[in-house]
C-alpha cells in the first residue's frame, strides 16, 4: 500500500506531464494555424490531434483526490453521483477529442489545402495527414517519400 504521502507526490508527477501533454497538445494545433496564416507550401498534421485533451483528465482527478481527502463524508453520500459524472467526463473527453482533429482538418481543408493522399505517413495507431497549396508540391512531396532513406 503506497503511503498517503507518496500518491500526492506521484498525482503531482502525473498533473505536471498531464499540462506538458496539454501544452504541446495546443502547439501542434497552433502551428497548424500558423502555417496557414503564412500560406506555408505543405502542412503536416496527425489525426489523432485533438487527443491532447486528455490531459486535462488528470488534474481533474487530483482535485477529486483533494476533495476526497477534505471531505471523505461528502464522497461516500454521493458515489453513485461522482461515478457517473466520471463516466460521463470520459465520454465528453473522447468525443471532443474525435470534434476537434475533425475541425482541424476542416479547417486546413477550407483554407484553401489540397489533401495529398500519397504522401500521408501511416503511423502505428494513427495517420500524418499532409496538405499542400498545390500539385507540384504535393508531386515532390511523392517523389520525397519514395526515395530510399538511409539510418
């Protein structure tokens, strides 16, 4: 059984690489944003971009924690209630994360961005989506990629 002590100490670990997470959650979005601001020749995104919100869920359980450890009373009348208010922040999570890597493409999409389908990158669990201001570009982009890399 881990010491009282110890779970602050490791929820702590946890809430400062859960706002990294969300830190660099909102760089890769904003560079997104700011590629397009700049009329940059390519822009590479992820399809899973929008999962950086899931760093706002620890935290949040920290503060449950708090409040468990203040108010344990208050807890144990109202269970039922938390659990589904836990469920029910799970889904809004993994749902916003789906609206917000859609909305971000739409944007890139309506900014003028041609998707070039040949050059998108297939990760492990996810795509890197590449849009390119033109055809040349996205040729190149073909050409770069059939290359053989050296390591």
């Amino acid at each position: 059984m881990m010491s009282k002590k110890k779970a602050h100490i490791f929820l702590i670990f946890f809430d400062i690489f859960s706002v990294i997470c969300l830190w660099a959650g909102y760089k890769l979005i904003n560079q997104v944003f700011v590629d397009i601001a700049h009329s940059a020749g390519a822009i590479e995104f992820n399809n899973r971009v929008g999962f950086f919100c899931f760093g706002a869920l620890m935290p949040l359980v920290h503060l449950f924690a708090i409040y468990e450890y203040f108010w344990p009373k208050t807890i144990e009348k109202r269970m039922a209630l938390f659990n589904w208010s836990a469920f029910v922040l799970l889904i809004v999570l993994f749902a916003s994360s789906f609206f917000i890597s859609a909305r971000v493409r739409t944007y890139v999409e309506r900014a003028g961005y041609l998707h070039c389908t040949q050059a998108d990158r297939q990760l492990s669990f996810s795509t890197g989506f590449v849009y390119t201001k033109d055809e040349t570009i996205c040729s190149q982009l073909i050409e770069e990629k059939r290359k053989p890399r050296r390591y």
